[in-house]
C-alpha cells in the first residue's frame, strides 16, 4: 500500500515455526513450488527468515515470491541470497507519471532498479504484471516491448478487477484485452 499498512493483523499472521509446518506438510503430498505473495509479502520484518525456513524443507524446488516491488532495489539481493528463485513484480506503467497515478507513489526508479539489481545478482528471469487502464497506461504496449527486448523479462497484462467499491473507476478504465493488442 502506498500510504503503508493501514489495517494490519500482524499479531494474527501465522509465525514462521507454523509456516514451516504448514510447508512441510504439503511438500510432504508432493507440493514443490510455493510463492509468497498475499498484499506485500516482504511487509514482515522476518520475510527473509521465512525465506531460509521455506527453502530448507525437503521437496521444495521452487520459491517464489509476488511484490509491488517497494524497495526492491535495497532488499533484493537479501531475498535472493535467502533462497527466492523466481519474482513476479507489478509494473502498471513505465512513464513516471502514470505509474505516480495508479500507485499513489513515484517509485518507479526504485523498482526498475531493483529489478536490475536482481539480474545483476544472477536471476535468471523475473514476471512482470502490468494492469491494463483504459485512459491511464494502455498507450504503453510499444514501450513495454521495447523494454523487455532487452531483458529476460515476461510481461502479463492484467485486466482490471472490479472491486466493491471502485465501480465508476472500473466502467471508465477498464481496458478489454481487444482494446491492448488491436
């Protein structure tokens, strides 16, 4: 959340002895891969902590993580030397402007930093999700291509959830897929 977390149930989140018991039994029915996501996963001070547990449970191949991607250019190095192997990371706009106007925040610098930073520090790959605004980025098709021609990034654009209170919001910027790719 741009404004922070404003309600916030950290006493109810499961603890990190829990969630290696939660880890465990599914890897023990065959589970290999988990992602961590759920808002902004990396809001726990002990994210890095759950990381190293989740990695050390037999079975698991593959942890992944979903951000938002705040401070990602001063914490990513941290989560992938705790084990993190895939990030998937929200991207709404490249123009600084726009992505000011969906995120409530000028963060963009930060998070495309941080996605360097993650390259540079040996991932392979990282999943971008973009969601897709009439009106607001869906002009960005040509700069989002030109951007990922260069790196090794997959791109995902996401149509507009309609939530119960954003019904204007959504009628006036909802952007079908027809409307992006036409």
């Amino acid at each position: 959340m741009p404004d922070g977390c404003l309600d916030h149930h950290h006493s109810e989140a499961l603890t990190v002895d829990e969630i290696r018991r939660l880890v465990t039994a599914f890897a023990s029915v065959g589970v290999e891969k988990i992602r961590l996501t759920g808002g902004e996963p990396t809001l726990r001070q002990d994210f890095s902590g759950i990381v190293r547990t989740i990695k050390q449970i037999p079975g698991i191949k593959k942890l992944a993580m979903t951000t938002n991607g705040y401070k990602m250019d001063q914490r990513v190095t941290d989560w992938l030397d705790a084990g993190i192997d895939a990030i998937n990371v929200s991207v709404d706009s490249l123009d600084p402007r726009a992505f000011e106007l969906i995120t409530g925040h000028n963060r963009l610098r930060e998070i495309l930093s941080g996605i360097q930073n993650a390259f540079d520090h040996g991932l392979p790959s990282i999943k971008v999700n973009a969601v897709a605004m009439k009106g607001i980025n869906d002009d960005e098709l040509d700069a989002f291509l030109d951007w990922i021609r260069d790196y090794p990034v997959s791109i995902r654009f996401i149509e507009l959830m309609q939530t119960g209170n954003n019904q204007d919001f959504f009628q006036n910027c909802l952007s079908p897929h027809q409307l992006i790719f036409s």
